[in-house]
C-alpha cells in the first residue's frame, strides 16, 4: 500500500531523525526539486528545510516547490505526487 508523509518534520534533510524515519522503509524525497530549500524562518539568515514530502512506491513526488508566505513561520510546500511508470 503507498504511503505519504507530508509536513513539518522539525528535521533537515541530512538529520539523523530523518534518516532514522527512512531507515528499513522505501520512504524516499526525491524530487526533481532540491529537498534542501529553507521551509522554516525563511526571513532570517539560518531558514532552514524542516517540512518534508516523503513517499514510498509506487508514489512519487514529480515537483516540489516551496509556496510563498501564507502568514505562519513556514512556507507551504506545493506538490506534484504521481505513480511510477
């Protein structure tokens, strides 16, 4: 059964929580857009990416873009989830 995994994560891309959550699943995010793109405080000089879209086959995520600010700390993240060929 696919699954997915979208929101705030509060961890990096390159975190051990994150890594712990991938660890013996087939979670993946990948996207064709970097996975490093600041989420959070995006005003501030250390924005960081803490809002994640994590997918498992046959799911993937074809585009992922970072939203403009809505009025909250983070910025939306706006996706393209398809199926695999």
């Amino acid at each position: 059964m696919p699954v997915l995994v979208v929101g705030d994560l509060n961890a990096t891309p390159w975190s051990h929580g994150l890594q712990l959550l991938r660890d013996g699943t087939t979670l993946d995010n990948r996207s064709p857009d970097p996975s490093w793109t600041p989420t959070w405080n995006v005003a501030i000089a250390f924005a960081i990416p803490i809002d994640h879209a994590l997918v498992t086959p046959p799911l993937v995520v074809a585009r992922r873009q970072i939203g403009p600010d809505v009025g909250s700390d983070h910025r939306p993240q706006l996706l393209d989830i398809g199926w695999q060929e």
